[in-house]
C-alpha cells in the first residue's frame, strides 16, 4: 500500500511540476532572444519580409527577433536546421512556397515539411511580375506572346534557381503560353535580377517586392502580374489572365514554422505578436510598398497554414512531376 501510495505521489508532484511549468512559460516567456531563421540571403525579398516584422515584434514580445541567414539547397538547410532544433520557442523559420515544392523537388529530404513542424501563421502574400529586358523588341503581353512563338528556345527566361517560385512560374508560365523557351538558373533573385538588367536575359517571373523598384525606375518592362486581379500598387497593369491566359495564378505566400515539440505557449505568443507586428502602420506602410498583402484572418493560424501547406503540395507535385527535374 505504502508503494502505491509513493507512486501516486510521485505522479501528483509531476502533474503538478509540469502545470507549474507550463503556467510559468506562459506568463514569462521569452526571457531571451528569439531566433527567427531565414532560408535565403540577406537583402532578398523573404529576407526583408522577415526584418520588417522582426522588428515590429521585438517591441511587442519585449525579446529581440534575430534574423538568421541560414542559406543553400532551395531552403532545405534551413528547414532542416529548424526542425532539428531545440523546440523550446526560441527558434522559429520563416519560408515561402519552398516547403510546398520540396518534397516534389527533392528525392533525398531529411525532414518532411508536413510532419516535423509545428505550424504558426501565415505571413503575406506577395504577387509575381512577369518582367522583361528594357530594349525587347515586345511592347506589350499580345506582342511578347507573337514573339515567343516565334523565336521558341531562343528566348530567354531566367530563375533564381531550381525550386525557386520564380522558376516555378516559369515552367508554369510555359505551359500556359505553350512555347518553348530556354530557361537560365540563377544563384538567386539578385544575380538573376542583374542579368535582366544588363540584357543578358530576355525575360523574369519574379515578386513585386524584387521588381517593383526596378519596373518604377523604367529599368525593365512589365507585361503583366500573376494575380487574379490586378494590383493597387500598379492599377494599370493588366494580369495575365486577362491578357490571354485565364486562370493564371502565382502568388509567393509565406509562412513560420517551429520545430515539432515547441510548447503551445510558445507558438500562441509568437502567433500573437505576428499578427500585431501585421496591423502595426509602419509595418503595414512598409509591406503595401511591396506589393504584399495580409492574408484574411482564418490564414493566420496555425490550422490556417497547415491547411494551405498541404493544399499546396498537392498542387505543385504534378507541376514539377511535369517538368521531369529534381533539385538533388
């Protein structure tokens, strides 16, 4: 009798640590910096992003928000990174489209973006701008249709890489347009940028937050955004479904993550101090300036994201299935 009575106190006292525990995380947490991993390099569209609502959330968790450049392989390093980390709540990854395609692109992946994750929120949505070279002979999406047709895999459409929502809009945008264009992988949104805009390349799907400042200066053309509707940062642009490619639609969305394990506290107070940093003006000002926008308030959860993530997925298999490449 003694022995149960031991082992029933033993439980009590554990039950009781661990309410005790949990309570505590949720009324101090955090007591230190939190790290914020970014998959891409410093400067880039996700990296900005990612600095712009740092900050905001900073002020509010009362804990600096580190961004961490962890970059390499389409994003899979810093997926891998996070998920092996300690789930504590102070680790959390920020990725777009990537954790969609990865599985797909990727035969050899060391975690599995729908498994070894707690989900958070999604971010924003960022609209894609098919851009060109200043001096193509094309002056509108009618035209640049013609002569696509006409010069095939004489055209060229660059990428920031195997994997990239660039490239992916690219093979989609292939297939819609049904010509065949020599594509050209960049290490990157910026080298692949640069090449545009040095007339090394004909073409470029990329998002507003790397095109718009380059389309306002008049150093490139723009035949039209992904969206399904066109654009208040640039209303006089046509989407291209409504130029002849209906349906068409590529939107850069992202999400944050934390490792699988990360208390419930951790992950509500995180939640909570994104979805303020989202209303704060500054932020707010600093994103519309981007061309990014807030998704509805039924995304920025984690059931939200876990239910586009696995919408997604099963979206761009058969995409990259198509196109018959693999990252590894």
């Amino acid at each position: 009798m003694k022995s149960i009575r031991k082992i029933l106190f033993a439980s009590l006292c554990t039950l009781a640590t661990l309410a005790v525990s949990t309570a505590a995380l949720a009324q101090a947490y955090p007591t230190k910096p939190i790290t914020l991993v970014v998959p891409f390099s410093a400067g880039g569209p996700t990296d900005v992003v990612a600095r712009t609502l740092g900050a905001a959330m900073t002020r509010s968790l009362g804990q600096t928000v580190v961004v961490e450049n962890k970059t390499g392989a389409g994003g899979t390093i810093a997926a891998a990174y996070t998920a092996r980390a300690t789930p504590d709540g102070y680790t959390f990854l920020i990725h777009h489209n990537g954790m969609a395609t990865a599985p797909a692109l990727y035969r050899k992946l060391s975690y599995k973006p729908l498994a070894d994750f707690e989900y958070v929120s999604q971010v924003i949505d960022v609209p894609m701008t098919l851009v060109g070279r200043k001096d193509l002979p094309a002056k509108d999406f009618k035209e640049l249709m013609a002569y696509a047709k006409a010069k095939g895999e004489k055209v060229n459409l660059a990428h920031a890489g195997l994997g990239a929502v660039s490239h992916l809009c690219g093979v989609l945008l292939r297939q819609a347009m049904d010509v065949s264009m020599t594509t050209i992988p960049y290490q990157g949104t910026g080298p692949a940028m640069n090449a545009l805009l040095a007339g090394q390349v004909d073409l470029l799907c990329d998002q507003t937050t790397s095109t718009t400042p380059h389309i306002k200066a008049g150093m490139v053309k723009l035949f039209g955004v992904t969206t399904p509707t066109r654009l208040k940062t640039l209303p006089d642009t046509p989407t291209l479904a409504e130029q002849g490619l209906p349906g068409f639609q590529v939107v850069v969305w992202h999400g944050i993550y934390a490792p699988k394990g990360t208390p419930k506290e951790a992950i509500d107070k995180f939640g909570a101090a994104l979805r303020t940093a989202l209303k704060d003006p500054t932020v707010a000002k600093r994103l519309d300036e981007l061309g990014a926008v807030v998704p509805p308030d039924d995304k920025l959860t984690p059931t939200g994201l876990q239910t586009w993530l696995e919408k997604e997925t099963l979206r761009y298999a058969p995409v990259i299935k198509a196109a018959g490449q693999f990252a590894d």
